[in-house]
C-alpha cells in the first residue's frame, strides 16, 4: 500500500491539492483490484492550520512520524509561509525521500522551499517560470535543468508551477501507476478539455476494465 504524506502549512493554496488527493483517497478510477492508498495530514506541530481558502484542517501526525520507503510519497503544496523557519524540517525530509527512493511533489512556493536547500540544483524540475526561483531563492544554482512547462517528473521528483495542478497529479497518477494507462489519459484529457468525448472515453475505460 502507498502511504501518502500531505504536508499542510498555514495560507495552504487548495486549488493546488484538489485534483490529486480527489482521485487518490475516492479511488473511483482506480484499477480494478488495485490497494487503496493511504493519505496523512503532517506538519510540523498538531495545531490545526488554515488554508488559503480559510478551511480548517488538523495534521493527522508529524513529520519525525514519517515513514520513508519505495511507496511513500510527500505532497508539497504551495503557500506564502514557506520561509517560516518551522518548515525547514520537512525539507530536510524531503531530501531523505529523494535519497531513500521515496517520491517528493512540490508544487508553487514549495518549489522555492526545495531550491533553497539545492535539492533542485541537479534535478529537471519547474517552477512559476524561469525567473521566479531566482527572485526568491538566492541560493539557487538549478537554471539549467530548469523546463519551462506546467508540471515536470524526473524519476522520484515531480514539481510544477501554480497553474499546472492538473498535470502535476496526472504524472502523480502515473507514478503511482494506479490508474490504467488508458483511463488516466481519457481523465485528464477530460478535465484539461471539457470536452465530453473524453468523459465517455473515461466511461468506456472503466466499462472494459470492469469486464476483464
């Protein structure tokens, strides 16, 4: 069972986290027989936080609970309090994901966090643009493995920028490899469209698994 480790902070972007933990806790498209995934709040202390959006939402545990394994992964969502030096723990953490094989996904000013602390100097990685990692991380060295689209994977690292959430948990999905290759194409071409072509393909994907 993957074992999923959603870090909160408080001014939490929700838009950025909607579509992948949507989809990994429903488990509505998921491969017929395929384990569920198991989701944990986790932050730095158990005093409730508050998102952007001005939801309330209490960690289910903390980050010295982390365990670090092939199937574990580590969500970081953007926000405008990562410079907090209470959160410089959880980056540390990530670093161990990386090394230990683990999977980190950092999405908007998460990826300023993990610039900060070079994991990005030596990874293809994205970001809010070019310039945007520059103006806000003097420490960082990454610029030529930076790629200029939404959201980018490189092996265990999938980071994108504020707009690319939808793409971000596609390539979540993908390495998880819990959804039919098949089915997660006809998802995402659906909720990146709105064409209802690609809702009844995603329909369809279902229909076949289930008769298999």
């Amino acid at each position: 069972m993957f074992t999923i480790y959603i870090y909160v902070l408080d001014t939490l972007a929700d838009w950025e986290l909607g579509y992948v933990i949507a989809e990994l806790n429903s488990g509505r498209f998921f491969k017929k027989g395929e384990q569920p995934v198991l989701l944990k709040t986790v932050s730095y202390s158990k005093e409730p936080i508050h998102t952007m959006g001005g939801v309330e939402i209490a960690p289910n545990c903390l980050i010295d609970d982390i365990v670090i394994c092939e199937t574990s992964m580590l969500l970081l969502p953007g926000a405008d309090t990562w410079n907090a030096p209470e959160h410089n723990a959880i980056i540390k953490k990530a670093s161990e994901f990386l090394s230990l094989g683990g999977t980190v996904c950092a999405i908007c000013g998460a990826t300023v966090a993990l610039a900060n602390f070079g994991l990005l100097d030596n990874r293809l990685h994205t970001s809010n643009g070019p310039g945007f990692l520059e103006m806000f991380s003097p420490n960082y060295k990454g610029q030529s493995f930076y790629i200029d689209k939404p959201s980018v994977s490189d092996n265990n690292l999938i980071t994108a920028s504020s707009t690319g959430s939808l793409l971000w948990a596609k390539q979540i999905i993908e390495r998880l490899g819990i959804f039919q290759s098949n089915t997660l194409e006809s998802w995402y071409e659906y909720f990146n469209t709105g064409d209802p072509k690609h809702f009844f393909a995603l329909m369809q994907t279902l229909s076949s698994s289930n008769e298999n």
